[in-house]
C-alpha cells in the first residue's frame, strides 16, 4: 500500500514538474514573439520616419523652386508639421484610448 502512494506521489510530481516546464516554455515563446514584434515595429517606425523626413524636405525644395524663394518652402513645411503636432497634442486622451482598444484587439486574437 504505502508502495502505491509513493508511486502516485512521484507520477503527480512529474506531471506538475512536466506542467510547470511547459508554462515556462509557452511563456518563453510568448515573450520572444513579442520581442520580436517590437524590434520589427521600431525597424519599420524609424525607415518610416526617414523616408518622411526625405519626403518632407522634398517637397519644400518643391515649394521652394514653385515659389521661387529660398526658404517659404519650408516654412511652409514647419507650418504644416508644428500644426500637426499641435493637433496630435491635443487629441492625446483620444488617440491613448484608440491605442489601449487596439492593443487589446491585437493581444485577444494572438
């Protein structure tokens, strides 16, 4: 008798060893997806910006050459950008609020 519950103690401890060792490698997994996820997305916001910049600075040389002036080109641009900027401050609660919605769609169909 006390054979069979030494037995069944040491199935129950490998099967909450075995559990324990697959929610850390599930964890693991679950983490390193999401690393890299994150190193995809700060890849593709910086290449992002860059090209924004390139197209910012192309299009006040554009306005420039239109204007034929040496810098309205891009004040025109600063302008533009400072009012975006502006605007972008003061939606700031509501764009918090789209992110959090967004995040919690991505994460709930993972």
């Amino acid at each position: 008798m006390f054979e069979k519950i030494e037995e069944l103690r040491h199935y129950l401890y490998k099967y909450i060893e075995t559990r324990v060792e697959l929610l850390k490698t599930e964890t693991q997994e679950h983490i390193e997806n999401i690393i890299i996820k994150l190193v995809y997305l700060v890849v593709m916001l910086i290449l992002g910006s860059l090209t924004g910049i390139f197209v910012f600075i192309t299009i006040a040389v554009a306005i420039n050459e239109w204007l034929d002036s040496r810098y309205w080109g891009f004040l025109i641009v600063f302008g533009f950008l400072l009012l975006t900027t502006l605007l972008w401050v003061n939606a700031g609660k509501a764009v918090q609020q789209m992110v959090r919605k967004m995040l919690h769609w991505v994460f709930k169909y993972q």
